[in-house]
C-alpha cells in the first residue's frame, strides 16, 4: 500500500518561540512536516521560491513585509501554496485584508491544538467549507467599511447591483447570498429545498464564473457585492 507524502507546513512568524511551538506542534503528527520557516513576508517569500510547501501559515504583524503583502505576491505564483492566516488579535483588519488577497483561512493563534491541525488539512485538501468560524465573524465586523454598491441609474428592477454578478443566474446570486451567510452546503439545500448535489453545482459554477479561488473568497465577494448584507 501506497503511503501518502506528509503535507508540507510553511511557517511565517516574526517570534522564534511563536515558531518553535507551532514546529513542535506540526511535527508531532504523522502526515504533516514543516518544511521551513522565516520571520518576515520577504524572508518567507524568498524562501518560498526554492521550498515546496503545501500550506503557509502566515502571520500579519510583521516587520519589513506583513502578512498581507506576502500574501498577496505568493498567491500570485504558478502553483502557489494554500495560506492560513494566524494573527494574535480577533477580528483583525489585517487579516481581513489578507483573507481578500487570497489567504483560504484565518484562525488566531490561541486556537487549540486540534483546531490549528484540523485548519492545515481542510485548507490543504482545498475544502469549499468556510473555516473556522472565526472567519465569518470577521467579514461581519469588516463589512461596514465594504463599498456599498448602488445598481446603475437606469438600471431594470433586479438588476445585477455589479459587474461581477452580471454571469449570474438569478438561483447562483441566491446561493451566493447565503455562501455570504455562512452556511454550508447542506443548510443551504434545506433552504431553497433541493438537493445538496445541486447546490454543489451551483457553488462549482460559482467559482468558475466569478474566479474565485475557493468558498472564503465567495464569502467576501458576497459581501462586496453587497449580496450577504441584504439577504
């Protein structure tokens, strides 16, 4: 029997002991391994360009390079690693502003043990699960300050209110408000009552249609489109 390759861990972290414990935590499972580590988004980025990883674990507060530049320059490569955002502060805006450039998650750095473990494979098996829940949270305390976009002057009554819902079916807008909302697939099957085979497709064509990278980028455009916020 085939043994699978342990996923490859990449820690971003401007304390050493910060560093140490999440080495110590990662390396003490099976199919995880830490691959390397670096203080700051420069060094990571640096580092990154000559080291395979599978998921980075990215801190926000950072000298020289935060979190959320480094983010958004690694997600930009071919074949870039997945990034789970770790930051000290609940609903952080710099975390926040790393989630819109691309990072798949965001746990604070207090979270247990089994949670942190658990966010490294859901991120790395690329779930469509809007996780932790602390990521939810976070687009709600941010989305007041979220363009509040206005449907054209002239506009049809049902109008698209962006650009980038003008692709949408009416059933694909209406699944997006309630990705926006946080629910996974199955309480989104029991509320428009069909079936979670249906609403898989209709999250797959979201995805296609509007670029998304995965269901936390969903949620933002959900709520930059103003669709989580009126539903």
């Amino acid at each position: 029997m085939t043994v699978a390759e342990p996923i490859r861990v990449f820690l971003v972290d401007d304390q050493q002991m910060v560093r140490s414990g999440f080495r110590m935590l990662v390396d003490s499972q099976p199919d995880l391994e830490v691959v390397g580590e670096a203080g700051d988004g420069a060094e990571a980025l640096e580092r990154l360009s000559v080291t395979r990883a599978d998921v980075v674990l990215m801190d926000v507060r950072m000298p020289r390079m935060d979190g959320v530049e480094a983010t958004r320059l690694l997600v930009a490569r071919p074949d870039a690693p997945r990034v789970l955002v770790l930051t000290t502060f609940d609903l952080d805006e710099y975390a926040f502003a790393a989630i819109r450039a691309g990072a798949a998650a965001f746990l604070l750095k207090d979270a247990a043990p089994e949670d942190l473990l658990g966010a490294i494979r859901t991120v790395h098996a690329g779930d469509s699960v809007v996780a932790p829940s602390t990521t939810r949270r976070l687009l709600e305390q941010f989305a007041a300050v979220l363009p509040d976009p206005a449907a054209p002057a002239g506009a049809p009554a049902g109008a698209p209110v962006d650009d980038r819902l003008a692709v949408l079916t009416d059933r694909e807008r209406e699944v997006l408000a309630l990705v926006g909302r946080g629910l996974s697939n199955t309480e989104i099957a029991a509320e428009l009552v069909v079936a979670e085979t249906t609403v898989k497709t209709h999250v797959g064509r979201l995805l296609a249609k509007t670029g998304s990278r995965d269901r936390v980028q969903l949620v933002v455009l959900a709520y930059e489109t103003g669709l989580a916020r009126t539903t």
